[in-house]
C-alpha cells in the first residue's frame, strides 16, 4: 500500500488516538514526581538517587529504534502502545512495592533498578510506536494541529494523574501506596486502549519494512542526510530545552530572591506562554501560515532571546514569558516535523521515530548532569548572577545552533525534495 493511498484520521479520531498520550504522561509523572518525593522524604535517601534512577530510565530509552522497527516489522503500532504501557505500569507497581515493604535497602535497590529499566523500555515502545501511528493517521496539514493535541494530552495525563495521585494518598500510607498506584496503573492503560481501539483497522495495513533487519534499517536511516541532520537538531534543542527546565526556578530564588511559590507562580507563567505557543504553532501551521520547521527554527530563535535577556539581568517575567512562548513554538514544529519527516519514507516511520526517540532521550537524560555540574562549577569561581549567565548562555547558543541545523534541512541544502510536502 503507498503511502499516498493509507487512510487518515479526522479530528475526533486524533483527539481519542492521543488518550494513549495521555496515559503516557501520566505514567511517567510518577517516577519524577511522586516516587522522587517518597526516596528523599519519606525513605530519607539521597537525592543523588531518584536522580540516578531517571537517568538510568533515559539511558534504556536507546532501545527506542528497536521497538520502533519492530513495530515497522509486525505490521502493527498498537501492540507496542499497549504492552509498553503495560510494561511501564508493572515498573510503577513494583517500585511502588519496594517504596512500602522491601525488607531491606539492598533489595529495594535491585527491585527499583529493575524497576526503572522497565519503566524506560515501556515509555519507549509506547512512546515510539504511539508517535509513528500519529505520523501517519494524521493527514500532512493536520500534523502541527496533531502535534500541539499530542503534547496537550501528555500534559493533561500527567498533570491528571500527580493531582488525582496526590488526592488518594491522603493521608499517606505505605498500604495507600500499594492501592493508588495500581489503580493508576490500571486506569492509564484503558485510557490507552480505549485511544487505540480499531485506530489501525481504519488507516489500513502497515506497509512492509523497507528493511526487514534492524541494523541495515538504522543505516539506511542515518544515511539520509535530512534525517541525519534533523537528529542533530532534536539532540540539540532537546538538551537546550531541559537545560532551562531545570534551572529557572533556583535562578529566581538566588539572584532575584523569590519566595518558592512566587518561583513557582513563575514557572507557571512560563508553562502559560508555552500553551500559547503550541497552540500558534499548531493553529498557524494548519492553515498554511509559516511551515512545522519554521516555527521550530522560530521557537529556538525566541527562546535564545529570552535566555539572554534573562542572564543579562532584564526584567524577570517579561523575558520568562518571552522563553516560554519559544519553547512552545519549538516543541510543536519540532514534533511536527518529525511526524512528516518519519512518516515520509514507506516502511520506515517507525525506525525512524525510534532514532529521533533516541537522541531526545540522551539529551533530555544528559541535561540534568551538564545544567548542575555547569551550575555548580561556575558558581565556584563567580557570584550568584554571572554563574546563571554562563548557564543561561550555554543555552543559548544550542538553541541556536539547533536553529542553524534546522534552518539547513528547510532550506534544503540536506533534505531531499520529498521530505519537505506543503512547505
């Protein structure tokens, strides 16, 4: 089957397509979230290792162009959605069970090691197949839209299950553990499943791999210069993008001396203008105003702007919201584009989501180590301000510079005519 001959999705069926991104979302909430809080507060253990554990869940996410081929191979994305949800939901269960009645440290340990690599190849499967399915159930003027709706419902799963996760644990108990976080488990995957139900029956069959191997699929992959290119800005922006995740809020304490709830009101402002971007770029891109890849390159370009601004010691919210609106211009055309430019070679969208999944998962999982080892040894040898703008700068310029590699695939000098239709 062509690709131009594969059905596609209307609105309602994108929106309850990404109810499997939104059981995501709120699966992987807990790790971060809840379960870091329980180690260091509850089990008064190092922050060093929830911090190691997250790591470790990226570090498995390498697998991601495995499940992606795999996917492209068995003829079907749903399978993979489904038991990596499943498989992430087993994770929680067990770290959960370790959190409340492991019989020793040692134990926990192995029990949450096993735990978190769990949660990392499930996010993976799901993470990567779910995208490849959206990249081709949704029509190529529909993807920005898409893109905005996907990221959306992470979000809302995410933010859903925290607040729903906080409501049942009160009061906190271990047992309480053990009841929630199944329940939450078990809740995610119906979401998933009721998004995924006959999705594929209606967009027709996977076309066949146009590699039935793994490794001759990645280096096929890799030898397109256009999604080789588009690698290096997703590694980029990636690790630009958690870098100013991290360190906004402790900027706002030490250099401009905000309360924890006013740098949280902040970060809430940022996350406003954020939604406002996403929202542009998918609405504007879906009406034929600018391309996916312009607004990414745009995003960056904003959000340097608004990085600069912050380390030269402008006005503090007006600059925040100023990177707030990049970055959601980024994440949109960024995730767009990456469903075109997967879903623009037949028999290989899901390896190659699985390889743009990769390099999103070594930087979201090297941000974390590069934004507090920079902070911590810039801080050594300069005050408070200027080590914030050694940080922020470093941003900067790799939004920039993945704002020059995105800028060459759109203007063509590594893509090939084919992986760029509408633009």
């Amino acid at each position: 089957m062509s690709l131009g001959a594969t059905q596609t999705l209307g609105w309602g069926g994108i929106v309850r397509l990404c109810l499997a991104n939104a059981a995501i979302g709120g699966l992987s909430a807990l790790p971060v979230n809840l379960f870091n809080r329980l180690m260091t507060v509850e089990l008064a253990l190092p922050a060093l290792l929830p911090g190691f554990l997250v790591a470790l869940h990226y570090a498995v996410q390498l697998s991601r162009p495995v499940w992606g081929h795999r996917s492209d191979a068995k003829g079907g994305r749903t399978p993979f959605i489904l038991g990596g949800i499943a498989v992430v939901g087993l994770g929680l269960v067990m770290t959960a069970w370790a959190i409340a009645y492991a019989p020793s440290y040692g134990i926990a340990l192995t029990v949450w090691i096993v735990a978190y690599a769990l949660i990392g190849f499930g996010i993976g499967a799901a993470g990567t197949s779910f995208l490849a399915l959206l990249a081709t159930a949704a029509p190529d003027e529909r993807k920005g839209a898409a893109a905005t709706i996907a990221w959306l419902m992470l979000i809302a799963g995410a933010i859903a299950a925290s607040i729903g996760t906080g409501i049942a644990l009160k009061p906190y108990s271990p047992d309480r553990l053990m009841l929630v976080v199944p329940c939450v488990a078990v809740a995610c995957f119906v979401a998933a499943l009721l998004g995924t139900l006959g999705t594929e029956r209606r967009l027709g069959a996977v076309p066949a791999p146009s590699q039935p191997s793994l490794m001759p699929a990645l280096r096929a992959t890799w030898a397109d210069p256009a999604a080789r290119a588009f690698t290096g800005f997703v590694f980029l922006s990636i690790l630009a993008f958690y870098l100013s995740e991290l360190v906004l809020e402790p900027f706002a304490g030490h250099v401009h001396g905000l309360t924890p709830d006013a740098s949280t009101k902040l970060s809430g402002g940022k996350d406003g203008a954020s939604l406002v971007g996403m929202i542009a770029a998918g609405a504007l891109s879906t009406f034929g105003i600018g391309s996916l890849r312009g607004w990414a390159v745009t995003g960056c370009i904003i959000s340097a702007v608004g990085l600069v601004g912050l380390g030269a010691g402008l006005a503090l919210v007006p600059f925040t919201v100023i990177l707030g609106l990049g970055n959601g211009l980024f994440v949109v055309g960024a995730i767009g584009s990456m469903m075109r430019l997967a879903a623009a070679q037949e028999g290989a969208t899901g390896t190659r989501m699985g390889v743009f999944g990769a390099a999103q998962a070594v930087a979201a999982g090297l941000a974390g180590l590069l934004a507090t080892g920079t902070l911590d040894l810039a801080r050594v040898a300069l005050p408070d301000g200027a080590a914030y703008s050694v940080v922020f700068g470093l941003e900067a310029v790799l939004f920039l510079a993945a704002a020059l590699v995105a800028t060459r695939i759109l203007h063509g000098r590594v893509a090939q005519p084919q992986l760029q239709p509408g633009e």
